[in-house]
C-alpha cells in the first residue's frame, strides 16, 4: 500500500555512510528515503499528484511553507 502522506526529514536524515543508514533503519525510514532529501514543496507536489491521480477528491489544500513558491496549479478535470 502507498503512503498517504509524507514525512519531511532534514538534511541531517539523508546520507550514505553507515551510520545514517543505521539510523533510518531503527526509525522504519526506507533505505530510498534515507540517501535523499526532498523539500517540502516536493513532498506538497508528490502528494497532490497521487491525489489527482487516484481522482481523490477535494476542493481545497494547505501548506505552510511560505518561503517557496507554491506548487503548479493542478486541475481535477480529468476525473
């Protein structure tokens, strides 16, 4: 089953030495997660596109990082 949701990890999350790699492992991070870090306005992205693909619906989201620009605007229109 996909995740529904995503968590953020920082920076100090992604890495490839085997102490960051121990480190997520004890936490349930998956390995692919645990080398790379996306931004919040990347996760927000991800999200409300398996949102548009599965035709969830929804009128609205929020996100509250307000120092990035915000995500391309999405139609539902094909649902």
């Amino acid at each position: 089953m996909e995740a529904l949701c995503e968590l953020h990890l920082g920076r100090v999350w992604a890495g490839t030495t085997a102490e960051h790699e121990s480190r997520c492992a004890e936490q349930g991070i998956p390995p692919e997660r645990a080398t790379t870090m996306a931004t919040r306005p990347e996760l927000v992205r991800r999200m409300l596109e398996r949102a548009l693909n599965a035709c969830a619906p929804f009128t609205y989201f929020l996100a509250a990082d307000i120092n990035s620009p915000p995500p391309p605007r999405a139609s539902n229109d094909t649902c």
